[in-house]
C-alpha cells in the first residue's frame, strides 16, 4: 500500500496536466478554435462561390432542356415558325362566288362576312352549331360568329353571294 502512496501524487499531477492541456485546446468563449472572422472572411464567401457556380451551371442545364423541348413540341405540331393553319390555330379563308369549301371530320368554321350554306349528301344533320348547341341541317345558312363542327365527312360549304371570310381549324379543302 506504501508503494501506491508514492505514485499516486505523480498520477493526479499528470491527470491534471493531460486534462488542462485538452480543456485549452478546445477554447472557451474569448478564444473559440474557429473565429468569427475567419467564417465571416474566408469560409462563408467560399461556400457562396461554390454555391453560385453550382446554380449557373444548373440554371443553364435547364435553360437548354427547356429550348431542346420547346423545339420538338414545335416541330410535333408543326408550329416552328409561327402559327400557319395548323392545328392549334385559325386559319382565315376567303371564298368567293363558285368556290366550295369542303370539311373534314373534326374541323371547326366560324362564319366571319357574307353567307354561306352548308351541303351533305344524306339525310343526317349537315353541321353541329357549337355555339347555339344544336345541328344545321342540309341547305340551311350559316350564322354569322357562330362556331360551327363537322361531325360526319362529306360536308361542304358554298357562298350564298359575294366574297365569304371564315376562320377555320382542321382538316379541309378548297374546289
């Protein structure tokens, strides 16, 4: 027991030695390991640099994949260099006296000037009034601002008298 008597102040002195050497290497409030200019300073401009370049580079990356998308939806529904007659737009056609307008299925007409009569072949109703929620049948005259559908192929229009300006989309043929 004598033996432990001799070492044990030696081991409490190194004990405290170890301790107060790791309780000054970690700082205290006056003197933190990472200060606050060095975050202000260097890290943090650091971090928003990479940051910033990170987003550009993100930003240009989405810039591209929205152009490359644009471009095949444009040259899908065949709009690359504007609106001309396609599908996702009017048309505006003139009609005079003599011409006849023939509409496929699915085409819209919306009688702007002059008059107009619609033409079938059979018995079933000629045009779909969109807009008034009914049918025109064979022979009758168009409505003026009024949108009309073919449903059924076969379907003509002809002036009445004069020039005739229609908007129309879809599918059709002028003879």
């Amino acid at each position: 027991m004598k033996k432990y008597r001799r070492f044990l102040p030696a081991a409490l002195a190194l004990t405290l030695l170890c301790s107060g050497a790791a309780l000054a290497a970690t700082g205290d409030k006056n003197d933190p390991l990472v200060t606050l200019s060095y975050l202000e300073q260097t890290a943090l401009p650091g971090v928003v640099s990479q940051v910033e370049t990170k987003a550009a580079q993100r930003q240009t990356e989405l810039a591209k994949t929205l152009s490359d998308q644009i471009a095949a939806y444009q040259q899908q529904s065949g709009t690359a260099g504007g609106n001309s007659g396609s599908a996702a737009g009017y048309t505006l056609i003139t009609l005079t006296s003599g011409q006849t307008l023939s509409l496929d299925v699915g085409c819209e007409v919306l009688l702007r000037v002059g008059t107009a009569t619609v033409r079938t072949n059979d018995s079933s109703a000629a045009l779909v009034d969109v807009s008034a929620g009914g049918t025109v049948n064979n022979g009758a005259a168009l409505t003026k601002n009024h949108l009309y559908m073919s449903t059924i192929a076969g379907r003509t229009l002809t002036p009445t008298s004069g020039t005739v300006k229609l908007l129309i989309r879809g599918g059709h043929r002028i003879g």
